[in-house]
C-alpha cells in the first residue's frame, strides 16, 4: 500500500465498553463468568452506536478522555441495563 502501514479498524465504543465491563460486573454483584460476560458486552453493545475509527494502537484512551459526559453515562446505562438482563435470564444454572 505505497509504503504505508494498513491500519485496522476498529469499533472505538467496544473498547470503551470492554474498560468498564468488569468494574460494573463486580459493582453490580453478578456472574462475571465468560458466558456472562459476554452476553452483557453483546447487548451493551446492541443498543449502542459504533463509533468506527481506523486505528494502529492506543487512541482508546484518547477518546475516552474526549468523550462526553452525556456519551460516558449513556455507556454505563447500557452496560447497567444488559447486567440486568443477563443476571435475570443467564444462560446457565444459577450460582449460590
């Protein structure tokens, strides 16, 4: 590509998703397995927009900084949501 290095892209909302995933598993008290943790990603994610951006390495953190509060509170609130579902339909036995 004449030189240039191809970048990757990269959906910068499921980085920023991914970073306060397990705080808001382990705040919240649920299930954090895999299984678990994934399904709460996957709808987090669902009803959120992609923000795509090409990207080599780093610039999460970047965003992150930049984003909004508004942007910031709508990410926590889907994340919050998605923990409510999963934690009442899991898809495996409940613990405990």
């Amino acid at each position: 590509m004449d030189g240039q290095k191809e970048r990757a892209i990269r959906n910068i909302t499921e980085d920023v998703v991914d970073i306060y995933l397990d705080d808001c598993i382990k705040k919240a008290g649920v299930c954090g397995c895999p299984r678990c943790r994934a399904d709460i990603l996957a709808l987090a994610l669902n009803s959120l927009p992609p923000h795509y951006a090409a990207t080599n390495t780093g610039p999460v953190y970047v965003r992150l900084g930049a984003m909004s509060p508004q942007s910031q509170a709508d990410i926590l609130t889907a994340i919050m949501n998605a923990i409510h579902v999963v934690e009442g339909k899991p898809h495996h036995e409940k613990q405990g």
